[in-house]
C-alpha cells in the first residue's frame, strides 16, 4: 500500500490542518500513515498524533521513532502556541475512522458517527457499518423504534468524525486480526509488546 497518497477523506480544521500538513510527508517517509492530529487542553496542552503502518498496526517502537523523526520537525516549525506534550499513538481498537478503507475494514462493527451538516433532521448516528459502496457508507441502527428505518445511508462526504464503539466483538476482532499479522510477519507471542 502507497502511504505517500492522504487519504484521508476525514482530515484536521485551523492550526490541527496545518500541523498534519507539516508533519505527514515526514510520517510517510518513515512508512507509517497518519490518521489524526488533535492538540488538546489535556495535561496543559497536549499534541496527540495518531499514526499506523499501512496494514493497521503500530508498535510502541514505532510510536517512538515517528516521536524522534517529528520532534525537531515540531521544534523548527513551532506551530505550537506555548508549551505542550507531544503524545505518538496507534489508533487503537476503538479508533478513529479516516479513511473509505478503515469503513470497509470494520465492516460489521458499530460506529458512531456526526456529520457536518444537517441529515434528516440530525447530526449525530450510530449503527453497525453493513458496506461501503459508490461513496456511501451502509449502517443499521440495532436501537431503532418501530415508526424508524432500521439500515440508513450516508455520504462519506458528510461525515465530519467517526470512531468505533469499543464492545466484545471489536476487541475480540482486533486480538484475531493482530495474532494473524504478528503471525505472518513472524513476530513470536514472547517478542508482542505490550499493548499492540
């Protein structure tokens, strides 16, 4: 997979766009994709980067080398008003949705999700990803009330955020697919690292 191509069709606003502006060729020239920036009030000010490899998974030393290869970046461009902490993450098993793929990858797993504008009279969904097809994204709201559609459209252009729900099913997915890729990358269960 090309990580050189972003895209992302959910991307960062203001001082958030320009940060993964400066700071995504230099991820991708390490192999990895970026999925978010977010700076946050959190601990005084905190800088989150999210990034992954191509195929979902990063390691803590990975996290480490994107935080060595962006840190002089950060401190060169000083995008940063004031002080803040950097923090480098994987997306983890409740991640973010960026991409078409991360929709078509989840597939079956609940998502909630908030548009950008109005969508029959609201903002805000949840419901389990049935398909991606010809930019649209299939759901099915399990909560649903007699007088409602079940299964829903929406464009991928119109959504401003999406996430996965953290539930059984996603975290026991997420444990099949990182024991089937630690697998075919032979990394041993006694080489894992903690957490990934």
């Amino acid at each position: 997979m090309d990580v050189s191509e972003d895209d992302r069709m959910i991307v960062e606003q203001g001082l958030e766009a320009r940060i993964a502006g400066i700071l995504r060729p230099e991820i991708e020239a390490l192999g990895y994709r970026l999925v978010r920036v977010r700076l946050s009030q959190m601990n005084g000010q905190t800088l989150q980067v999210m990034a992954e490899r191509p195929d979902g998974t990063m390691s803590v030393t990975d996290c480490e080398a994107v935080s060595n290869a962006i840190s002089p970046i950060l401190d060169i461009e000083d995008p940063v008003p004031g002080a803040y902490h950097l923090e480098i993450s994987s997306p983890g098993i409740d991640r973010p949705l960026v991409r078409e793929s991360d929709f078509e990858t989840w597939a079956g797993h609940v998502a909630k999700l908030e548009t950008g504008r109005m969508v029959n009279g609201r903002k805000r969904f949840k419901g389990r990803i049935l398909k991606v097809d010809d930019g649209q994204v299939q759901l099915r709201r399990d909560d649903a009330g007699k007088d409602e559609e079940a299964e829903f459209e929406l464009a991928l252009a119109d959504i401003a955020d999406a996430k996965l729900v953290l539930s059984d099913d996603l975290i026991r997915e997420a444990l099949r697919r990182d024991k089937a890729l630690r697998k075919a990358n032979g990394i041993e269960e006694e080489d894992a690292e903690p957490g990934n």
